[in-house]
C-alpha cells in the first residue's frame, strides 16, 4: 500500500490551551473529557469526528494546567470557540483559554506550555 501525498494529507494545528482554577487540577482525563463534550456540544458529532481532536498527554503541565490538542487546521477556530465556553470540571469552576496555535509541536510547547 502507498502513502498518501503530502498534498493529500489532513493538515494539523496544535492549540495550546490553559485552565484556570483556584485548586490545581490533578486528573488531565477529566479535562480532555470535558473539552471533548463541550466540543460535542457546540459543534455536534460530525464535526468532532472531521475536526480529528487528538489530546497530547504527555505535553500537560500539571503546576501550569496548560496543554495541547492536535486538530484538523479548518476547525481551529471552532475548537477555540468550544473552550472559552467551558465553565467548570468536576464541579469547580475554571476559565479555559486558548494561548496559541502553531503547526509545529516543538514550537508549541516550547512558546506555550514551557514557558
């Protein structure tokens, strides 16, 4: 079987994202599962599915509470929609902002969750 083209290939964004909370949260499960519902909800299951979410666990920096999502580059900007509607996990409320976006994981973890 050949590989695809590179002209052919789902072109992907890393979005840098931060939570905002009084206690730390300590369980990255409950925040990639809350991101994904609220993604769910503002753009429905069809574009969950074409948006291809795909979290970085071992990029998730418990003492800054930031992280980053892997997603298609046409639904960056809904996917950064979804977290600024975020209110709160396991009952505690957080803002959820997004710091940045680049093409590059290096350059993304290292511009935003580093830092």
């Amino acid at each position: 079987m050949r590989p695809l083209l590179p002209s052919l290939r789902e072109k992907k964004r890393y979005i840098a994202f931060e939570v905002i909370s009084e206690n730390i949260i300590s369980d990255f499960n409950s925040v990639s599962n809350t991101i994904q519902g609220s993604v769910h909800e503002f753009i429905g299951r069809l574009g969950e599915e074409e948006a291809g979410m795909i979290f970085i666990n071992d990029k998730w920096n418990e003492v800054k509470q930031r992280g980053l999502v892997r997603v298609n580059n046409k639904y960056t900007d809904h996917i950064r929609a979804s977290l600024a509607l975020i209110k709160d996990i396991n009952g505690q409320k957080v803002i959820v902002r997004s710091l940045g976006v680049s093409g590059i994981l290096k350059k993304a973890y290292n511009n935003y969750i580093a830092k």
